[in-house]
C-alpha cells in the first residue's frame, strides 16, 4: 500500500489520510511479538488505518495494544473503532486522559465548540471504548511488546495534560506526540503547537527537556515521520516556543485582540518556514496542524492565568 513506510526495526509507518491529506498525522505499527499501534489518528481514518495494518499480516484478533500520545482528536479520535477492529487490543492512554475515551461526549463536545462544522470532515466521531478495555498509565509505564521489547511512557504536559512520550527498548525511537511541535518533513520546517486550554510554557520546555535526557536515537512525529537529528531538532523545538510566546506576550502588552495578535505573529514568524513561502499545498498542512490563531489563542490563555 502506497501509505505505508518501513522505518527499520520492525517499524511501520503509517499515513492515516486524515481529511483525504497526505503527510499531515502518521500512525506507527511496532510489528514486534506482541503488535502495538501508536496514535490511530482520526476516527475517519480509522478505515485506512485498519486495512495498513491488515496489509502489514496484522488479523483482527493479533493486534495486542494501541496506544495514544494523548487524546486530541488527531491522535486518538479513531481509539473506539480501532478497538472495535481488533476486539483483543487493549488500549493504553495517561490516566488524564483514559476517563474521556470511555465516555468521549465532554470531549467531543469541547472540540465542536472548537471547530464548528468542520469538525465531521476533519475528523468525525470518537466513538467509546470500554472501560475495561483501557490500561491508564501513571507518570511513567511500560507497554509489553513482547520478547523482552517495551514501549516506556514518560508524562510530557505542556502541550497537552494527558501527554506522553514513548520510547521503543530496541530501536531507541521515541514517539513525540506534539510535545515537540509539528514536522514538515518536506520543508524540515518545525513549528510549535501551544493550543488552549493546556499550553503551559515552563512544563512544554521541561518536556522537551525530557525527551532530550532520554537519550533517543531518532524522533517519530505523528506530524509527520521520523527526525534523525535528535537534539538539534529538540533545540529548535524549545527555541520556536519562546519564539511564539515572546511575541505573543508583546502583542498582549500592546493591548491586541486575538485577530490582530495572530497577524502579528504569523507575520513576524513567517521568515522562519520555508513551507510558507512555497505554493505546492505544504502552507496550508502547517496551518491546519499548527495554525497560528490555536496557536496564539493556547498562549494567550496561559499568559491570562500567569500573569492576569
């Protein structure tokens, strides 16, 4: 199938298709002993997702976990059909996030608010998944992947508070998220994502913090695919968040309404992605993923608790 990608070390790549894009959310099949999905992407691409790991030898009862960075829609809204695909799979989350996957209608109801009509097509229902069904991790915790490998999470807030990272025993892979921001790998553009109500910068800079003690030998974003450089790109991560929230905060000194702090922003950040001065469509990914008024809406509403 044209949207899967080897990534070495039993390692799967999987392009969930999300809203008909390419490259905007991967999943990650780990094809080890006991086969484990991280991030399902959107509930309606849940379809696309199960037929790659069904291309990939995976039946319906050999899948053993899936597992969620955290519960955005993008990562997590296909959790409940997933869980319906491969009725044997458990379903790992951090417990900040675990009660919302069994009973979604609080989440789902935020994100409406949030995105309006377009949230069917971008990204459709998530549906329940039983309770028992659900393994909630603590601060850290470890995912059996059988034959010795484990998936260790690491609690990683600050972009979200049900975040973590996950890092792969035999590979030395670890799963980001959106703790790092988003990935064009197109471009090599990175872009930070600070959405509201989570966005916390101290906590999201003591992530990444994290992600580089770790030790990882290559970083798999969800948005999108596998970085080799390590600690270059989790410099630049920590460095375009101070970015976006010094200019933020400047815009709020300056006593900007949201629209004209978003102007602001995106037009003094824009020298710094080359995907927006390119005309080939990768503009409009970044701003889906990452657009600029979610963006400067998460730190305005963190600067309004810090400092009112």
């Amino acid at each position: 199938m044209d949207n899967i990608t080897a990534l070495g070390g039993d390692v799967y790549e999987i392009d969930t298709k999300m809203a008909g894009y390419t490259g905007i959310t991967a999943g990650y099949l780990i094809l080890s002993d006991r086969p484990c999905l991280v991030e399902t992407g959107t509930s309606t691409s849940a379809p696309v997702v199960r037929d790659a790991i069904a291309s990939l030898g995976v039946g319906p009862e050999d899948l053993a976990t899936v597992v969620v960075t955290h519960i955005h829609l993008d990562h997590a809204g296909g959790v409940g059909d997933i869980a319906r695909f491969f009725p044997s799979a458990q379903v790992v989350v951090h417990e900040k996030g675990a009660r919302h996957l069994a009973e979604p209608s609080r989440l789902m109801a935020s994100a409406r608010m949030v995105w309006g009509d377009k949230l069917d097509t971008l990204f459709g229902e998530l549906s329940p998944t039983e309770q028992e069904r659900i393994v909630a991790l603590g601060d850290t915790g470890a995912i059996d992947l059988g034959n010795g490998r484990t998936l260790s999470s690491h609690y990683s807030p600050g972009h979200a508070k049900h975040h973590v990272g996950l890092v792969d025993s035999t590979t030395g892979d670890l799963y980001v998220g959106d703790a790092a921001g988003v990935y064009l790998p197109e471009t090599g553009d990175l872009r930070p994502a600070t959405p509201p109500p989570d966005f916390d910068l101290k906590t999201a800079l003591d992530s990444i913090a994290l992600f580089g003690a770790l030790g990882p030998q290559r970083l798999l974003f969800s948005h999108y695919g596998p970085v080799d450089a390590v600690q270059e790109t989790l410099e630049r991560s920590a460095e375009e968040l101070r970015v976006w929230v010094d200019l933020t905060r400047q815009a709020r000194s300056e006593g900007m309404d949201l629209d004209h702090a978003v102007a602001m922003v995106r037009d003094r950040t824009k020298e710094r992605y080359s995907a927006l001065t390119s005309d080939d469509g990768t503009a409009e990914q970044f701003e889906l993923l990452s657009g600029a008024p979610s963006n400067v809406a998460g730190i305005l509403h963190w600067l309004d608790r810090v400092s009112p």
